[in-house]
C-alpha cells in the first residue's frame, strides 16, 4: 500500500490525510483482523497447512469485504465498490500474504505462549 501511495487513502477513512495516520489505520486494523482470527478458529487449527489454507481464505475475506467493499463505501466512492483493477489486484496479493502470514504466525505463537 506504501508502493502504491494508498495510506493517505486509509488515513482518509477517520478524516485524516496524513501518511502517518494512514499507517496506524492499517496496523490497528491488522491487529484486530488478527485477533478475531485467533479467536474465531484459534482452536480448530494446529497443524501448519490446513491454518495456511484457512489463512489465505481469511485474507480474501478482508479483500472482498474491506478493500472492495467498506473502504470505497466508507469514502463515498461508491462507484468503485467491487470494481477490480491493478490497484485491487495488488490488494489482493497483500491481503492474501497478509491472512498467509497471520495463520502461520498463529500456529508457530499459539503453543509457546500456551505454556506461559
């Protein structure tokens, strides 16, 4: 999104232009996403590939629902809800790395911080 020059964009969604703001939009978002992650199917998945699959379909999820679809609303862009091009197809990949990584991060986490 950074390459992309899209932050001012997410900052926009709390009435902000700045970068910055931008940046801590998405992190908080990310953070949340991930926590409803964990406790959503945090007891369903231990083993590393079914939590991958589960992860990339997680990352569509939030692709077809925030970036196609709350975003523009929310921006009053209504003319690009569900419109797909090189910018959303980009999203797509960041959003599937993002639900990838997530569930990976999850499944090695989870039992050492069980043990705490």
């Amino acid at each position: 999104m950074q390459a992309m020059d899209m932050m001012p964009m997410v900052a926009d969604l709390i009435g902000s232009t700045s970068e910055s703001v931008g940046w801590l939009v998405h992190l908080f978002n990310s953070a949340l996403f991930g926590a409803i992650f964990a406790l959503l199917f945090g007891r369903w998945i231990g083993d590393l590939g079914p939590a991958a699959v589960l992860g990339l379909l997680y990352g569509v999820f939030w692709w077809l629902v925030g970036a196609l679809w709350i975003m523009p609303a929310w921006l009053g862009m209504s003319e690009m809800i569900f419109e797909i091009g090189n910018a959303q197809w980009q999203s797509f990949v960041g959003h599937l790395f993002y639900g990838l990584l997530l569930a990976v991060t999850y499944v090695l986490l989870a039992p050492r911080l069980a043990r705490r």
